[in-house]
C-alpha cells in the first residue's frame, strides 16, 4: 500500500478530514451530506491491522538497532580502558619500585657510559 501520492494513506486522511470538516460545516444546515469514502484497498488496509503490525516491526528493529549501539559502546569503552591499562603497564614496567633497583639501574648506566 502506498503511503504517499495518489490514493495513498496520506491522502486518503487527508481527505477524510477535509470531509469530516465540510460535514461540520454542513451540519448546521438542513440535509444530507455526501461524506468521503477511502478506497477499498485502503479500508483493507486499516481493518487488517497491517499498518499496527508495520508499527511493531518498526518498533522491534529500532531495539535490535538501539541494543547494538550499546554493545558497540560497551566493545569501545572496554577496549579504550585496556589499551589504557596497557599503556600504564609498559610505562611503569621499567620503572624501578625500590632502593636495590634504583641502585642496579644506575650501575647499568655507569657501566654503559665506562664502555663495559
């Protein structure tokens, strides 16, 4: 079914209003007015209930969409911290935590800059 252009559901509402609006107008007015019949395709359409079941499928893959999103930004903010960690790592790695290491790194300095 067509949503838009010539006999779509968007014309077929908007005629229905237009109609509904005319017979306000008429209705003060003695007699009868000729209201707006939709389409038979249309009519299906809405009695079948298949613009609800669009709604719903719509509605299901927009949380199939959304719950991706969030486990990329879960993938991405899991990454982002263990290259942050590795990153700490390698740079404390080297780095000497006591008295006997400090002393070790500076031999193995001196003995570089003496040609050993």
């Amino acid at each position: 079914m067509n949503i838009i252009g010539h006999g779509g559901l968007n014309e077929v509402s908007r005629k229905t209003c237009k109609s509904l609006e005319a017979a306000v107008a008429a209705s003060k007015n003695p007699g009868n007015i000729a209201y707006y019949e939709p389409p038979e395709q249309t009519k299906k359409v809405v009695k079948g209930g298949e613009l609800q079941k669009l709604q719903k499928q719509i509605n299901s893959i927009q949380k199939d969409i959304d719950q991706c999103k969030q486990e990329i930004l879960d993938i991405f903010k899991t990454e982002t911290n263990r290259i942050k960690e590795q990153s700490l790592a390698s740079s404390t790695a080297n780095t000497p935590t006591n008295l006997k290491q400090v002393r070790r790194v500076i031999d193995l300095s001196m003995q570089k800059r003496k040609g050993f």
